[in-house]
C-alpha cells in the first residue's frame, strides 16, 4: 500500500474516532479553552492525533475487515480502569461487534453487569443455604441477596433512564449501584467477617465503574 493511501487512511479513523466521541469535533473546538498547547497548525493532516487521544493505536484500516470492530473494542475498553474486564464483558456482544459505539460499548456493558449480579445472587443464594457457615455469615449472605436486588433495580432504572435521554438519573443510578455492591461487604465488615462474596463484590463494582468510565469519555470532552 503506498504511504500516501495509508496516511489518508490514517486520517479518516482519526476524523471517524473523532466523530464518535464528539460529532461537532471537527468543526466546532470550545471556546477559550486554553488546554491545546500542542494544536497542531492547520493543514497539517498527518500530524499526532491531540494529546486526548490515544497516542498512536494500530489504526483499522478498513470497515469491513473482521478486526476493525477489535480495534475500537479496544479502544473504548482503554479508556476504562477494568480493560481487561471490559474486553471480556463486550467479547460476546453481537451488536458492539457489528457496531462499536459508546452507546452500544455502554449498552453491552450494562448487560453484562446484570448477567453477572444475577450469577453473583444466586452464588450468595447458594452459600446462604450452606451448614459450613455459621449463622450470622448466613444471615449477611442474604443482606447481600436482597442489596444484589437493589443493584438490579438501580440498573433497570438507569436502562429506563436511557430510554427517556435522562442523563443524570442514568449516572446517579449507576452510582447508586456501587454503593449496593459496597453494602453487602460493609455488613460483613462490620462483624469482622471473611465475605465469602467478595470477589464478587469487587468485580461488580469495577464492572460498574467501566460502565461510568464509557460515559465519562463524552464528559472529558464536554466540560470545557
Ligand atoms: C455518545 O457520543 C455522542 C456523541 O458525542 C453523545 O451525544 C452521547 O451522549 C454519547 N453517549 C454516551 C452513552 O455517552
Ligand atoms: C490500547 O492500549 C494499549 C496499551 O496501552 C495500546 O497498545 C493499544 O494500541 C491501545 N489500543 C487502542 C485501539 O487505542
Ligand atoms: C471471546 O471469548 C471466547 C471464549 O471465552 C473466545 O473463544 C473468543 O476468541 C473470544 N472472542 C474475542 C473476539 O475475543
Ligand atoms: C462468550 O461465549 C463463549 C462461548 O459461547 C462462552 O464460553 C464465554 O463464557 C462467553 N463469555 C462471556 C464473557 O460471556
Ligand atoms: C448453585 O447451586 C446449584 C445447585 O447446586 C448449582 O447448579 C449452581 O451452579 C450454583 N450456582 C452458583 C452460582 O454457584
């Protein structure tokens, strides 16, 4: 491929990047923002992408290969603090594979937090029927359970809350959930128990976080 096509290429994920993040990016820069030392001047189209960016990833060069769907996976998953995570949450999601956007990006990961409150309830359901625990250990299990039904009811509102464009209800929503899944392991804090659950605990919540980190990627931009 010769290096003049390929930097044309290069320009257009760049303008496409930009485009998801921030539609009237490319005709329309806040005002008196003063945070741009490194602007690049104008006309120079191969020039580092601005410096909230990722630095250089290895651009999709066409959206019909298979790996350009990976590609912006990837680097939505890189703007949250769980990537790992957020990559195997997103890994099974036919629509962000057919269409990586952060609303489909967030959608899918808001799924795969229910899919993993609903395995972590039935986990605690489990244990709380267990002999091997003493009773008070059993009894927070199912403070867990019901505070795992919160969560739920917390992400079924912010899904509703996506319906209707209430953004502030969806973020406190989501917020909400991370305080739910802190709850549960208060309550065995308190007694100064080994929570069984956790793993769990952490992992929905850093779930949760990465859900806030995708709608984040928007607010950087947008609070100048
Ligand atoms: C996705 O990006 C668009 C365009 O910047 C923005 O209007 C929308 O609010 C974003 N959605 C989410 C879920 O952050
Ligand atoms: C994501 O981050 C990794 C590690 O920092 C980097 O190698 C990769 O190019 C990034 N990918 C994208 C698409 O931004
Ligand atoms: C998704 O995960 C499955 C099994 O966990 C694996 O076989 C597959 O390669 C993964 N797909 C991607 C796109 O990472
Ligand atoms: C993705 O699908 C594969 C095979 O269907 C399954 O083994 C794996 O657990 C799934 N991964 C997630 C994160 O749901
Ligand atoms: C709970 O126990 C049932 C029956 O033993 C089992 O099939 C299921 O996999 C367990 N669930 C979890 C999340 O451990």
């Amino acid at each position: 491929m010769p290096p003049a096509t390929s930097s044309s290429l290069h320009l257009l994920l760049l303008l496409f990047i930009l485009s998801v993040l921030h539609p009237s990016a490319s005709i329309c820069l806040p005002r008196g923002s003063t945070s741009s030392p490194s602007s690049p001047p104008p006309g120079t189209s191969s020039t580092p992408p601005p410096s909230h960016l990722p630095g250089h990833p290895s651009p999709p060069t066409d959206p019909s290969l298979p790996n350009y769907a990976s590609h912006l996976i990837e680097f939505f998953c890189n703007h949250t603090d769980f990537s790992d995570l957020c990559l195997k949450s997103l890994n099974n999601s036919s629509a962000v594979l057919k269409s990586p956007t952060n609303s489909t990006v967030l959608a899918a990961l808001m799924k795969a937090v229910d899919v993993k409150t609903h395995d972590a309830r039935s986990f605690a359901q489990n244990l709380s029927a267990d002999p091997h625990f003493d009773a008070k250990t059993r009894e927070l299990l199912h403070d867990c359970i019901d505070v795992y039904d919160d969560a739920l009811d917390n992400l079924e509102a912010a899904k509703e809350a996506i319906r209707v464009g209430d953004i502030g209800t969806r973020d406190s929503m989501l917020s909400a959930m991370i305080s739910n899944f802190g709850t549960c392991e208060d309550g065995f804090a308190e007694f100064s128990i080994k929570s069984p659950v956790e793993d769990w605990s952490e992992t929905l919540q850093s779930m949760t976080d990465n859900c806030l980190a995708i709608i984040n990627m928007n607010r950087i931009h947008d609070d100048y």
